[in-house]
C-alpha cells in the first residue's frame, strides 16, 4: 500500500508541501495521503506555577487549556480543508486522504515519525521554511530530526 504522510502546519512552506504531493502523486498508486499537525508544548503560562494545585485550581487550569486546544486545532480547521481541496484538485478523492491533529506531544519531530511508524506510511513529506542565504545549508531542529531518525521511509523535504 503507497501511502504519504504531509507534516502541516500554518506556515507557506507546508502548503507547498501539500502543492508538492498534489502534483507529484497525481495519477499515480498512492492509495492513501494522511495530513497531520502536531501541536507543539503548551505554552508557559499553562505550566504549574511552583505550588501543588488545589482541585479548583486544576479544575480552572484544565479549562484554559481545552479552550487553547479548541482554539489552536479550530485555526487548523481551514488549512486541513485548503490541503484537501489542493489534494482532490489534482485528482485524489476525499476518501484517500486522512486529517488528524496530535495535540499530547512533547517532541513534534517524534510524533511525526511515530504517525508514520504506526501507520504504515512510506513517505513523509514536510515543508522546510525559507531561510537567509547565509544560513541555507542548514536545517531546523523538526526537519533534521525527522530526516535522522527516519529510517527506513523516503523522506522529502519541500521549500
């Protein structure tokens, strides 16, 4: 089974990765493309301030972050039906492609590559971010990661 998986996000680069595959997997085998958005670590002020949290406390905390999940995977929302309409424009259906937020991650790099691991995909495709001249040569920290501990998938890098 061919199947892709498109690392997302909300920045130009990933939509060129979705624009990549659209265009590079039209017409072909792949029976399957999977878009995935990892959020990253909770922001700081979610953290324990240093004291053991009464049952209010946790009660009002958990609260707080639903609502920045909720919100965080509603700003997804709109790039993930963007992916999909670039994906069936170019002649795949709706049926082949899958969307799924990951939002218990502590390392964003890891969770992409366990996505693919468990879900059999042989392809990861992710979005590389324009960078300076000078720095061109290298890479970020999600993208080297995944590229170095990917073994054993075609990795492809977009930008």
């Amino acid at each position: 089974m061919n199947k892709v998986l498109i690392a997302i996000d909300d920045s130009p680069s990933a939509m060129k990765a979705v624009e990549y595959v659209a265009q590079q997997f039209a017409g072909t085998k792949v029976l399957q493309i999977g878009l995935v958005h990892v959020l990253p670590n909770l922001p700081a002020i979610f953290w324990d301030e240093g004291h053991i949290l009464s049952g209010e406390e946790k009660k009002e905390r958990q609260n707080v972050v639903d609502k920045w999940l909720t919100g965080r995977k509603a700003r997804m929302e709109p790039l993930f039906l963007k992916a999909v309409e670039m994906l069936t424009a170019k002649g795949m259906s709706v049926g082949q492609i899958q969307t799924k937020s990951i939002s218990d991650s502590t390392d964003v790099a890891e969770s992409i590559l366990e996505e693919a691991k468990d879900f059999g995909y042989q392809t990861i495709v992710l979005g590389r971010h324009n960078s300076s001249q000078g720095k061109r040569l290298f890479m970020g920290s999600i993208t080297n990661k995944v590229i170095t501990q990917g073994s054993g998938m075609a990795i492809t890098i977009v930008e």
